[in-house]
C-alpha cells in the first residue's frame, strides 16, 4: 500500500491540547470490524461492553521527565534534549535539537544543573554521558521535563506529570505515554474487576519513534524503530486462562497489540524481553488480541497503519472520517476507539 492511503484531513481545533477534567469523561467510538458498524459512546460504557472472563491488557511503563532545555558550554548554542533511551546509570541515547549538531567531545550545560558530553553518534541519535554522580534518572526527576507530543503545541505544565501518565504506571523508561490508558482511573478499574474482567500488564518502553513520520511512499520499505518490551510467562498463563473461559483478549493501546503479536511470532504465544521492530500493517494475522481500545492517531502514521490492519482499512479510515465530522477530540489527550477485527 502507498503512504498517502493513510492519509486524512484533521482540522486543528480538533487536536486535544489539554486533558478533560476527569479521566473518564472521553468519548468512546465503537467499531464492529465484522460489519463496519460505528457508535458513538462514552468511555464510562466501556463496563457495559466488556463481560466476564474478558481480559485487558495493560502497558505499566511510566514515563519519564525526558526532555531537557540547555546550550553548548562552549558556544552557548541552545539546545534541546530529548532522551531516547537510557542505557546505563549515567549514560542515555537522546534525540538533541540544536541549530548545528553537537560534535563528539562537546560539553551540554541543561537545565542549569546537568552537564552532559556528547561521545558519539548512533544514527540519528546522540551517545550521551551524564557527569554528575547521581543516576540519570534521579537527575531527570530532580529536573527534566514531560516529554508532551509535538502535535501539543504548549510547555509542559505541572499537571502534566500526573495526567500523561497512566494510573497503574510502574517501569520507568518511556518518552511518550500509551495514551489509551489515560481514560482508565482506579474507579473504573474496579467496577470491571468487580463484573469478573481480569487485568494483566506488560511493559513497553515507547520511544519518540512513535511520532516520526513514515518516510517512504512504499509502506513495505518503512523500517520500525526498535522498542524494548517484556511479555511475562504469568501474563501468558492469564492470556490461556482467558481464552480457555471463553473469554476475549482486549489490548490497551496499540503499544500492547505490538508486544503480543511480537511474543508470538514464532508460530506460540512465548515469553518475550528485549527489542522489538515489528511493524503492523494490513494483510497482517494477528494470533493474540481480540479487541483494541486505542486512541486516534496521526495520519500517515506506522499506528494508524496498525489500527487498519486490525480493524480493516476501509473500516478505520470511514470511522476516521466519521470522528472528524463529529468533532472527537483526537490523539494523546484526546478521546478513544474500541474495535474488533474485521
């Protein structure tokens, strides 16, 4: 398929650049992917459209203060920072926006209280030494900022760290939130563990990756950014216990669709840890997941592709369209979807 068939037009107003009050107050459009069917709902539905011995699936990562503002101690150029992975207790790999890139060897002064050197380069990625003796990502809590989409077009705010974060958070590592479990607060998550939904989580670690755009016309071509994730043997033993009870396996988010599929693609469901490049698209056979709740994403994007594989290309894109004329508020801080497969 060509990049421009994942192509919509999105007015601007329609980018949620703040939160809702409450979590749960998003609206929820349902896509039956057998019949292309739509409703439009509210995200307090959602217990009324799960029943017992289903089983969501979670994305614990937490998000980390990633991004970074500062200069070049040499030439006083300003600089940006945005981390991209941290590799060791003073070492990280980090995208830098700067007006000329820093060269192996240049000192960083961020946040006027973190020096950093750069030691080289991994693509498009800068290596990064943090001199202080405190672990990085103590630094980062004492100091960074929320790392809010570029589609956010405002400084991050103090509720931010609360709000781009999801309730049940717990690894750290990600530089960008699973945005579908936004919607979820501890009520909600007891009223479906109450009517017999079980719960169960994983972690992947999303990478700003997540927001570049697919630069080739030929989809096929697109190489996925690496993303690390951990599939358990006990989230395993739910998945069969949920499938054994007739039960549904509903992903939280494109992020967890990625990991499940991943840990099955050697012909079993298997535990997973480590990096994963797998890239969704349709004509795709999922093995694992049975239902998705996800929010709206960018077009022309490697989710919105995945989004289409799942709940079938013609499906998607009219709900997309659907979304738009009903004024659904889209991406991180925006409303959700709940599709089947198609």
């Amino acid at each position: 398929m060509q990049l421009t068939d994942f192509s919509y037009d999105l007015p601007p107003e329609l980018i949620a650049q703040f939160p809702l009050k409450t979590r749960t107050a998003s609206r929820l459009l349902c896509l039956d992917g057998a019949s292309g069917a739509l409703s439009d709902r509210t995200f307090t539905d959602l217990p009324q459209l799960l029943r017992k011995h289903d089983l969501l699936v979670f994305n614990n990562t937490r998000v980390i203060p990633a991004r970074l503002h500062g200069h070049k101690l040499d030439s006083r150029g300003q600089v940006e920072v945005l981390i991209e992975r941290i590799t060791g207790l003073h070492d990280a790999l980090a995208h830098v926006k700067a007006s000329k890139a820093p060269r192996k060897g240049q000192r960083l002064w961020l946040e006027d209280a973190i020096e950093a050197v750069v030691k080289g380069r991994e693509g498009d990625l800068f290596q990064l030494n943090f001199v202080d003796s405190k672990p990085l990502l103590e630094l980062l809590e004492s100091h960074g900022h929320v790392p809010l989409p570029p589609y956010i077009k405002r400084a991050d705010e103090a509720a931010d760290q609360r709000r781009y974060q999801t309730v049940y958070a717990d690894i750290p590592g990600a530089v960008a939130a699973p945005t579908a479990g936004l919607h979820f607060d501890e009520g909600i998550l007891e009223t479906l563990k109450q009517q017999g939904v079980a719960q169960g989580f994983l972690t992947l670690h999303v990478g700003a990756g997540t927001f570049q755009p697919v630069r080739t016309a030929q989809i096929e071509e697109h190489i996925m950014h690496p993303e690390w994730v951990e599939v358990s043997a006990d989230l395993l033993a739910q998945i069969e216990h949920c499938k054994a009870q007739g039960g549904r396996v509903i992903a939280v988010g494109t992020t967890v669709v990625r990991a499940l599929e991943a840990a099955s693609q050697h012909g079993t469901l298997q535990p997973l840890s480590g990096d994963t490049r797998l890239f969704i698209t349709p004509g795709f056979e999922f093995h694992v997941v049975d239902a998705m709740l996800t929010n709206f994403h960018l077009p022309e994007s490697t989710l919105l592709m995945l989004v289409c594989a799942f709940g079938g290309y013609t499906n998607v894109m009219h709900a997309y369209r659907h979304a738009v004329t009903q004024g659904y508020r889209f991406y991180s801080y925006g409303d959700c979807m709940l599709l089947t497969p198609a």
